[in-house]
C-alpha cells in the first residue's frame, strides 16, 4: 500500500516536469522491499542461484515498477509508455549481476517523445548480445538513467532520492552542514567514496565521462537540490566543499624497513595477494638508511593484515611492526585547493587547536585526508566544519 | 513458503521425465495467487489499467516462476536456460490482455535441446509485432504449452493441473466416476464446455488443429492420466465418454407462436441485442398453425430475459410465455454416436426408470443434451452413468 501510494507520488512529480515543457524520460528501480523479497525466494532455492536465472528473477521488480507508472501517469490523463531493459536495447556485456551498458538504442523513446508521450524506462537492467537479460547490480538504477541521459543528449539527469541533495558534510555528525547547490564530478566521487552515499560511484562516473549534468533531489520534499556538473569559471577560486570521513579504516605500520628500491611492493605485494584493498598509502624516509611505511585497510581486514605484515617484517629485517584499528579518516574536498597551500596549513592549525593528533596525511588535486583518532572524528568534522566557513552560502 | 515448495516438486517432476530419456520443455505459470497479487496492485492505481501496461505487469508472475524453476533444476545439476515470452519469439497479435499467438521461433530452444538443456518456457504470454509484451488472458499457458508442442513437433504435451485426469463425470455427483485413459478432442471440447473445467478450452481446440497429443496429469498424484488424442480406429464402435452437466441454466419457453418465416429470429433477435447468451434452442410444431419455441440462457440473465421474451410475446401475438429458472442440462458425450440411434432411447429410458422428466433434447454429432428439473441432477447423472457400464473400464 505503502509502495502503491509511492508510485503515485512519482506521478506527480513526473507530471509536474511534463508541465513545465520538459520531455520526460523516467527510470524507474523496484519498489521498496522489491528486490529482496526475490532474493529471498532465490535463495530458499538456492545457497547460490545460477547469475542468468537471478537476473531473470530480478528484473521483474523493476518491471512491475514501469507498468504501474504508466497505468497511474495514464490515469491522470498522460500518454506514458512502459520499457523494459531488453525492449529499448539496453545493451550490456553478459556479465550477468554485474553487466555494464555498451549501448542504448534510442529510437523508440525519441519517436515516444515526439508524440508527445512520458517514457517509463526499467532502470538496473539490460540485455546482452544473445538475447538474454542483464542485471547491472545494485543500485544500477542510477547507472541507467545517466546513460540514458548521455545518449539522449538530456537536458539534465535528475535522480531523485530520500535525501534532499549534497551536504557539507554529515547532518548527524556536524547540525550545521549545508546542501550545496553545485557540486565537481571529481569532487562528488570523493565525497561518494568517502561515506557520503548519496549516489552509486558509477553513476557519477558515467555522468562525468559523458558531461551529463546530474541533480540529485528528494523524492518526497521539494527544493533545487544539488546539481553535479563540470568544473566551470569561478571554480578557480580555491572552494571547498566538504568534508567526508571514513569510520572503517584501520592503520598499519611497519618501521625500520632497510630502504632499498622495490621495498613497498615487497610490503604490499602478500597483502593485496591476500585480496585485501589498501587505502591510503604513506612512505616517510626516516633519519638512518631505513624507512617507515604506513597503510591503511578496511576495518574488517586488520587482524589478517597485521599478521602477513608482521611475517614481511621479519623476512625483510624491519624493526617493529604497529597498528591501530580505531583511527578513522577525515577528508576536506574542494576544487583549486592543489594551487591554495594555504588550505593546507589551515586545516592542520583547525585540527592541531582542538589538539588532535594528526597520524598520516594524503593530498590529491582535489582533497588532503588525514587519519586521526577515532574518538575525534565528531570534533575534528565540525573544528574543519567551521574553520573553513562551510555553514555559510558559498 | 508453499509456492517454492511446489517449485521444488515441479523440479522433481521435470527432472524424472529428462532421466527417462526425453527432451523437455517446460511451461509454466505464475505463482499460487501472485497473478492475483498484481492485479490487485494495478487495481489500486486505476479501475481500468491500460492494457499494454496490465500486460507488462501481468507477465511479471511467470518470469518469477521461469527463473525459480531453471534455479531448482540447476541446483539438482541439471541444465536449464528460461525464456520469456520475448526471448522466445512467440509473436502473437496485439490484442493485449487477450492475444493469439501467430507463431513461434524454435530456434533457441532447439539448440538449447541440442546441448541437453532444459528449456523453461513462460507460460501466458507473448511478444508482437512492435516487441510489446502481450497475455493470452488468464488459463494461456495451458495454449502456450500446445502451441510450443506444436512447433517443436512434441511427441506428447503433458498439462499438470489439480486433478489426475478426465473423468467419465464429475466425482462429487457420482463417486463411481471413472477416470478416462484416453478421450478424443471432440468429445473433451463438449466435457470442458459443459462444465468438466479440466484444461482451457482454447488449448483444446489448439491441440485438436495442431493434432498434438495432450496428456492431463495431476501435479501432486502419480499416474498416467488421460490422453487427449485424434479419433482412432477402434473409436468407430459407439463408445460413451462421460456424462457433463450445467447448473447454471435457466428455461424460457414461448407458446401458441404464430407460425411463418422468420419467426425464431424475431423471437432471439431482441435477446441478443441485450447482450444475453442462448445455449440450447429447441422449436416444436403445434398441432393448430403456431409453434412453441424455448431457449436455455446462463440462470443470471433469466430475469431479464424473461422481461424481453414477454414484451416480444406481445408484438407477435403469442399465446403464452413461462419459464423455470431450476433447471439443468445433462449431456452425454461420445464419439460415434450419431450412427447408433439405440443410445438415445436408452439415454432416455434410463431417465424414464428414475421417472425423470425431460423437457427438452438437443443433439450433436458428439453428444445428446437433456434438461431437466435441478433437484434430479444428481439421480439423472448416476442412472446414465450405471445404464452406460461407465463405472466399467471401457
């Protein structure tokens, strides 16, 4: 019932944009619940269903989704249409649970859209080159409406989502964090990879590759949202515009490693064999002929990575290997902050006056992350927060 | 929980006819009371859902079923590739929510049977011209199965239901009734028809053009059912099927009707007008120069139809109009029985023994069709069943 009066709420959002002149294309995911009750019922099959027949299983949530749509858009007087992956030619690889788009055929929705009818697009799914259904994985919905929107050349890709837009920062860590109006690409796939889960990675990728301008908004308040485009003019002006930070991070170090060339991949190569990613990566030559090295690892991997690391430590005649699973990363985005040296040091000082230790630092082009203390993570957000003025319009 | 389980059982099912050594495609529905499930939810958008769209959401239900079972037979270790009615081609017209299917591609799933897959079909729906999902409306994998038996020139197509079999009558009025093993088309289109709702009627008829052998078994019980076949040569002697029978008519019958030409069409002209269905007609001659006419309708229309039938009485002049809203029709179906006109006088003798009353008769070549007072539905039923040795193995 919940869902029902969900789909209708849609509606009327769509309809709103169709009476504003705009052509509408609209993706659509399962309805709530959706695609885990399929699961569920694959897995009282199956410890491990067969990937093609999953995605067959799948996809009809979002296909119930479309149908409904348009029976409600029809209802209030609107011409819509309903597509499947595989009707508009959602052309993926065959990877099945994971399929990536290579291409979409647009000639239906454009002959659709010059009827004058709402199109009502199956997000999440496609089809492979034989014929059989594709799934894009989770959250694949977004991932569709970008390349929809790419290859329909959109005015703008609006993903709609249970929050409001692009914050400063996390709401629930820092009150005072602030919806942006405008946001990089590069700049969001750091804030998205950095615990901001606003949208799927991919879809911002995609987005950026193809220069399709991206707003994220709330399904259910009104508002401007934010809008994710390309770097524009009064970009150059050093801006910062948020600080992520990452709680599942656990530190390793290993210290007094004779230095010589090939040392950090002597050090890193049984732990990423081990299949464990690493984070940050940080190397300081230390006052004699050795060097400190320091990784971090997800949380969940710190008891197996210190263990290998602590086995490398004695094969190549390191000092002491150390670690800390309670640390956690702290990350200030921002474009034009490389050619701004002055951000840096500020950010340091906001930290270093709330007297919190910093333990690595890292730059890009576009963030300095630092890893602290887990226990400072609230402080330091709203010291870095504040310092840099981010509860203010910018 | 009870659907998978069934799954689970068609599985055993399918993989107990792939081992005696057949190739196997299987058909299948939508889920115990999920086509049920979506029409609700369509319902709570719109009264009347487009139909296009009822469609895309309708054949949700057997995509479900199709990736399930090919899941449960690959767990079994078995191979299984499903198909929808898109990936399969079965092309059908675009009446949607009622398509005919026009023609099937079997290029797939021969191959598929080539390399000793099983191939799971979804029942109930197809794909036209334009690549828009259609339904056959509901009961249509019952047709999906003939007609993909069909195509593939199937040496038998087997349809699972909830009963083990066609029998001479209906069990609840005559429990001596007897399961047929085998039954002609002919005569199942009358059983199925006159109430006997075993299989669809329109997967008959389909079975009957294609000449596909059809087999009804039931889900749950072992056994080899009935055979549904063309005539053969040993049907050439008067062979009895079954006895059927129809609660749910009503008489009307019209007295001292001026007789000329053109006067039945005068008499049915206004009740089909009125959108009333007639089932059987009879006409007798008078002794002076009228005629008497009577008609069967469904029992829900005998108000109506009795209103009509007394205005028409008017304009024509006719002596009189009554009728009997408790009556039924008894009917006994049999190959070969127009040529051994012995059977009708014993049909009737038998009713005759029971002082069973018949007010009407009609005949086919196939079947002779009595109606009766209602509360001698039960008695008429057994004493033709015990005058015609059906209880007996024939």
């Amino acid at each position: 019932m919940g869902s029902i009066e969900r789909i209708e709420h849609v509606a009327g959002k769509v309809i709103q944009a169709k009476r504003d002149g705009h052509d509408i294309v609209v993706v659509v995911s399962a309805m709530s619940g959706e695609t885990n009750r399929l699961l569920e019922m694959a897995n009282q099959i199956s410890d491990s269903p067969v990937p093609r027949e999953l995605d067959v299983l799948l996809s009809t949530g979002e296909q119930v989704s479309i149908a409904l749509l348009s029976m409600a858009l029809e209802k209030q007087g609107f011409s819509a249409r309903s597509y499947t992956g595989t009707q508009v030619n959602i052309l993926t690889d065959s990877a099945h649970n994971k399929a990536r788009i290579e291409r979409i055929d647009d000639s239906r929705i454009c002959t659709d859209l010059g009827e004058g009818s709402i199109v009502v697009v199956a997000g999440f799914q496609g089809v492979d080159d034989n014929g059989n259904i594709t799934t894009l994985g989770r959250g694949g919905s977004d991932t569709t409406a970008v390349a929809l929107a790419a290859a329909l050349n959109a005015d703008e890709c609006r993903i709609y989502t249970d929050v409001d837009g692009v914050y400063t920062t996390d709401p629930r860590v820092e009150p005072k964090a602030r919806r942006l109006s405008q946001i990089t690409f590069e700049e969001m796939l750091e804030m998205a990879s950095l615990g901001s889960k606003v949208l799927q990675i991919r879809a911002v990728e995609f987005a950026g590759k193809y220069q399709v301008p991206l707003r994220v908004l709330s399904t259910f308040e009104e508002g401007e949202g934010t809008l994710i485009t390309l770097e524009d003019e009064d970009m150059e002006a050093a801006r910062i515009s948020g600080i992520a930070f990452n709680r599942d991070e656990a530190q390793l170090t290993i210290t007094g490693v004779p230095d010589h060339p090939g040392i950090a991949a002597g050090i890193l190569g049984p732990i990423s064999d081990a299949n464990i990613e690493v984070d940050m990566i940080v190397q300081n030559v230390a006052g004699d002929d050795t060097t400190d090295f320091t990784c971090t690892v997800h949380r969940g991997d710190y008891d197996k990575a210190l263990a290998i690391l602590s086995d490398t430590a004695k094969k190549l005649g390191a000092r002491e290997v150390s670690g800390d699973p309670e640390i956690v990363k702290l990350s200030l985005v921002g474009v034009g902050m490389r050619s701004h040296a002055g951000i840096a040091s500020k950010m340091f000082k906001a930290l270093a006056d709330e007297n919190i230790n910093i333990r690595m630092i890292s730059t890009s082009e576009i963030k300095i992350s630092v890893v602290i203390e887990e226990k400072y993570l609230e402080l330091g957000v709203r010291a870095l927060h504040s310092a840099f003025g981010l509860e203010e319009d910018n």
